[in-house]
C-alpha cells in the first residue's frame, strides 16, 4: 500500500510539473521594437553534467530574438542593451525550469537577481543596427599601405599626450642605441620626423587591406555568407621592412548588418562570385573604415566602423563590392 502511494505521488507530481513547467520554447519571434542586435554575457544555468557545453540557453534559445553562441554568451535582438538584458532575465525565469532537471544544480528559474543571470550586452559588433557613418564618396577614403602609415594615422588621431620616447618606440622600425646620449639623440629625431609626417596622414576614412574568406552560395537565402568580415578585416595586411620593429594599431570594428551576407543582384552575378570563390576561397579585401575614436591606455587600437567593401581575386577581378550608403 505504501509502495502504491510514492508511485501514486511521483505520477502526481510528474503531472503537476508538466502542467506548471512551460516546454522549451524553439525559436521566438522578435518584435516590432526589436531593431538591434546584442551579445550578452550570461550565466550558465542548468549545466549538464556529462556534456557541459549543454545548458538552458543552448538548448532554449535556438534562433529568432535569442540564439546561443555559446553556453555563456547570446546574441539578442531587442531595443536596447539595457532592455536586452531584462528580455534574457525574463527568458530566463520563463523556461529555466523546463531545461535539464536532472542537473544536480537544477534552478528552477526563481532568483531575483538579474545580475546574476546576465552580467551584461553590448552592441553586437558583427551585425550592428543604428550606426552613425557619414555620407562621403569612396574616394575620401585613403588606403593604409605600409606599418608606418598605420601608426603615424594613429598618432595623428590620438588625443593623449604621449613623451617623444614614447612616440619615437611605436614609429621607429629598429632599435636604438644603449649609449644615453646617443639614445636620446635618435628619440629626439624620430620623433621629430615622426610629428612632421603626421600632418600628412590619412585621417578618419581609411582602406585597409587583407584576405576575406567567401561561404559557399546559400540557395536559400540566395546570398553569400560573410560571417568572417570583421576578423578578416581586423587582421589586415600591410608592407614592413623585414625584421621591423614599428608597432601597428589594433583595429576594433563595428560591423553594419548588411554585411552579415551579400546578395547578388542576378543568377548570373551569383554563378560569377561562386566561380570565383571555388578557384580562390581566400579572395583580397579592402575595407573602408569610419574611425570613430582611438586610445594608447592599452597600446595603440583603432575602434572604427565599416561603410563599404570590395572583393577581388588575386589577379584583381573585381568579384563584388557592398556598401551601407
């Protein structure tokens, strides 16, 4: 009788539970008002225990207005970082108790702290919404060629006072002397030429030049994926003495969401681009960049945004070219 009971019990509340706990709920919608895109750095709830990169937000947010990048990190569509962060609390109470209760950690989905759930989320870079660019032809943008253009660029922009030795340390291309004198000699001239030359920079709208890898034609969505832009253009190219010891910038990028793909504009300009990308998967790339701001605190970085892109092959074909404007 008391066997019967516990088995009575358990299916009762097997019941109550599925009646209580919402399923997971696949991809949700966004709304009207969610016109931006955000990574937010989140706790992982519900681990399991034998396969940990599986968690609440692997398993729930599976595309639409969430989707896991990782078990720590989402990317959310929503209005704004702050209301982003509340849209992935509310998430989070809604379906944490549907994911995983075999978890020894299981949360039911009842803490009162958001913090605790989402740290924070920022603009995602890779997609981003609602950016500022000025309208200027392409021929405004002056290309960055060598590591000095890169750093006297860089110099030219930067607010922060830096000590001629300091300057002189990122420019020169070689060593200077352990001698005192003589040291203090060459940082004196370096840094002299280094300030002269800086007036003639390129200035806030820049080309920078790399190699792009190009996905594979989606029939789909008849487009072709550029998910690799931002690394692409952040590890761009540039001519340097052999052994040169000249410091370059950090490029920091904003990435408009139009370039998350390029859709060519006929089947025959697709069949081109596909051609094309098979013979040279890596294809040459400049990137037009809008710099927004630039800092030393942390060596030299560069935080821009990008307004155009051209692709070539290796013998200069022009493939194709994309801008936000």
């Amino acid at each position: 009788m008391k066997n019967m009971t516990i088995v009575a019990t358990a299916l009762f509340t097997s019941q109550v539970l599925a009646q209580t706990i919402p399923p997971l709920p696949g991809p949700i919608q966004p709304g009207l008002k969610d016109t931006g895109n955000f990574v937010c750095e989140v706790t992982s709830i519900n681990e399991d225990q034998i396969n940990r990169s599986i968690n609440l937000w692997t398993s729930a947010a599976v595309g639409g207005k969430y989707t896991a990048i990782s078990p720590i990190r989402l990317r959310v569509k929503s209005e704004s970082a702050a209301q982003a962060e509340a849209d992935v609390f509310d998430f989070y109470k809604k379906y944490a108790a549907a994911a995983y209760i075999r978890s020894p950690f299981y949360d039911k989905g009842t803490r009162l702290t958001q913090k605790y759930v989402v740290s924070k989320c920022d603009v995602d870079a890779t997609r981003a919404t609602n950016v500022e660019l000025k309208n200027v032809p392409l021929t405004t943008y002056k290309p960055l060629v060598t590591a000095e253009d890169h750093i006297l660029n860089f110099l030219a922009l930067n607010q922060t006072p830096l000590s001629d030795e300091k300057i002189a340390a990122l420019v020169s291309p070689t060593a200077f002397s352990l001698d005192a004198f003589e040291r203090q000699e060459q940082i004196q001239k370096v840094a002299a030429s280094a300030k002269a030359a800086m007036k003639h920079t390129a200035g806030k709208f820049v080309v920078l030049e790399g190699m792009l890898y190009v996905g594979k034609y989606d029939f789909n969505n008849k487009s072709f994926d550029l998910s690799q832009l931002k690394q692409s253009a952040e590890k761009y190219a540039y001519r340097a003495p052999r052994g040169s010891l000249t410091s370059t910038p950090n490029y920091k990028l904003t990435v408009p969401a139009k370039f998350i793909s390029y859709v060519p504009t006929s089947l025959d300009e697709a069949k081109k681009i596909e051609r094309a990308r098979v013979n040279e998967p890596y294809m040459k790339l400049k990137t037009y960049i809008q710099i927004n701001d630039v800092s030393s605190a942390n060596g030299p970085i560069v935080k821009g945004t990008i307004a155009a892109i051209e692709v070539r092959t290796k013998d200069e074909q022009l493939i194709f070219t994309e801008s936000v404007q």
